[in-house]
C-alpha cells in the first residue's frame, strides 16, 4: 500500500526497549531496573492520595516537585523541568535542537534511542568511538570529532558499558564545544561523581536524571532535567501540555524527599556490584570498570552470544548487544546478592570452572 509517512520515519527501525520476559523463576536482569522497592514514603503517599482529585488536570509544570527538586541541587525552580521519563526530555532536546540542519554527536557504544530520535528529525549523527581496548576510555579528539555538531551527548555514566569520564574533561569539553551538551545521568547516584555544577556553571549544559534506576520507579515514568532558565525555557515550548499525571508528580515527590533511603539503597547496589564484579573477575572475565547499577562484562572466552544464550536457557535475562566489539560483552544488572549468586553459580555451570 502507498505508504503516508514522512521518508524518515519509513526509513527507521525505531528503538527496541529491553526485553520483559514472562517465564518461571525469572532471574531478571536486563533492563537495569532497581534491586529494591521505592522507598516506604512512596507506599504512604499512594495510600493517602485522594483518587476524587483525578477528575481534575494535573498541574502541568509540577511546581511542587520542580522546587523540591530545585532546593536539593541548590537551583531555582526556572532551572528544573520534569518529564515522563528521562526519554521524554530527550525527545525535547531532539526536538529543539537537532534538524536537518543541526547534527548531534553522540557516543559510540551508548544509549541506542539517540540515533533513532535523530532519525525522526532528519538529523545527522556524529559517532564519537570509545576505546574499546581501554576500557571505552573517551577520545583525546573528541571536540574534534564532533565539531559541527549542535547538541552533543554524554552518557555518563555510560550505557552499555557502565564506565565514567574525568570530571576536568567533561568541564573543558562543555568550556569549548559550541552547541548544547547534554549529560544523561540517567545512573549518576550509583556513580563518584556528577556534572550537575556543570549545569550552573555553564549556559550551554543540560543535565538529566532518571526516576527509573535509584529511585526504583521504573513503572512510573519521570525524570527531571536542570540547566540554565533559557535552555529549560525552550524546552518548555516543546513539552506535551501534561506530560506528567497527578499520581507520578505526588508519588515522585515522596520518592525524592526519602533521600536517606536512596543513599542507603544506592550503597547497598554499588557494594554488592564490586561483590559481583570481583567475583566474576576470579572467573576470567573481563570487567569494565562501573559507576553504574550493572555491569559490563566479557566472558573468558570472549563470547557474549553464548554466555547470553546459556544464561537465558537458565532463566537469566541478560542484555546482549551485537557487534565486533560490544559482542564480545554482556550487560547484568546489579540484582539482589541471591540473584548475583545465581549467576555465578550458572556461570561456573557453564565454563567448567
């Protein structure tokens, strides 16, 4: 049949989430998820909320989450928009600053929802190549790969691989690019560090974060970005007029006010990844070193397919990416530590070791 789309959305494959397998006694550890529930306050906020105002819109700019939000990171509320997920703020960014016209630059391995958001608005995409022989270390010419570029993208830290970059290097990077750089922290509380004073040192940064990894609300969708008033500004006028309902915005709000159960939580997740990560080293893999809630892990004979397959003929979901470089990985998310032992008991099931 004659086909009514734009030639750039027939020309997409478009993004493929992680997959949400239903099978028996599940080990699911492919989409990064939290291995532990909200905190309490959002189990109270939900039982106390009044259902009679769901008749009523919901503010559309969530104030009272944008100031709570504002008053943590020491920003004034002008400097905070919320979304359904960080997803939502990149399809803002995309939308207010790459064309056909205006490329993005991006890392490669990173998030793979990048280059098809770039896809829907014709825009080019500049590839920036990690290291893969050191551990996915940036490029010393990086500014010099990406230059033409509008928007330049840093994950950070980085997914798939779960490494982190010199915080000097990501403050001269935005000092010298000419474009909006955006940090998707989309991990950032299980990391050492952050760029968030990098948004208020600068008028050219953007920095998201996510709801869905440390706060554990991956089924609620929302997330939150801070930068300079004109950056958030523009984003403003592309935002859906509601993009967050009244039970995410009151139920996110209880989420991140509990900012003892989130350090306690995070801490938790990052000792029982060097646990893991220390474990699955005595076995022969190679690690890239996380700052993030999973791991990005080679196995000894340099097969992720396989290992993948196995783990998945187990009922261990693991994420694998294709490629000459990125399939020689697998990605795990950091589990409960029964989870992790399962894994490590398969995997000495599956080596021989």
């Amino acid at each position: 049949m004659k086909s009514y789309f734009r030639k750039e959305i027939d020309a997409m494959e478009g993004y493929v989430p992680g997959e949400q397998p239903k099978m028996e006694n599940l080990c699911k550890l492919n989409t990064n998820e939290n291995a532990f529930p909200p905190s309490p306050a959002v189990k109270e906020a939900l039982a106390s909320f009044d259902y009679g105002k769901l008749r009523r819109y919901p503010d559309p700019t969530a104030d009272a989450l944008r100031d709570r939000i504002a008053a943590e990171f020491g920003v004034e509320r002008k400097n905070v928009i919320a979304c359904n997920g960080s997803d939502d703020l990149l399809t803002m960014v995309f939308r207010c600053f790459t064309s056909p016209e205006l490329a993005v630059a991006c890392l490669h391995p990173t998030y793979s929802l990048y280059p098809e958001l770039a896809k829907m608005q014709g825009a080019h995409v500049i590839p920036v190549a990690l290291d893969a022989e050191h551990d996915f270390a940036l490029p010393e010419n990086l500014l010099e790969q990406a230059a033409g570029a509008n928007l330049l993208i840093l994950t950070r830290p980085n997914a798939p691989t779960g490494n982190s970059f010199p915080l000097a290097a990501m403050r001269e990077i935005c000092r010298k690019f000419d474009g909006v750089v955006l940090f998707d922290e989309a991990y950032a509380d299980f990391a050492d560090d952050n760029c968030l004073e990098l948004a208020k040192e600068f008028d050219n940064v953007i920095v998201s974060r996510t709801f869905s990894k440390s706060y554990a609300l991956a089924g609620l969708r929302l997330g939150f970005a801070i930068g300079h008033e004109k950056l958030i500004e523009g984003l403003f006028k592309v935002k859906d007029s509601y993009n967050l309902d009244m039970v995410t915005q009151t139920l996110g709000l209880a989420a991140f006010s509990d900012r003892a159960y989130l350090k306690k939580r995070c801490e938790e997740i990052k000792a029982i990844r060097a646990d893991f990560a220390r474990r699955l080293s005595e076995l022969g893999f190679r690690i890239v070193p996380s700052q993030a809630n999973f791991l990005f892990a080679a196995p000894p004979d340099g097969d992720g397919e396989r290992y993948f397959k196995e783990l998945r003929s187990r009922a261990i979901i693991v994420r694998y990416f294709r490629g000459a470089v990125t399939g020689r990985y697998v990605r795990i998310t950091i589990g409960t530590p029964a989870e992790m032992d399962r894994v490590i008991a398969a995997t000495r099931e599956i080596y021989g070791c």
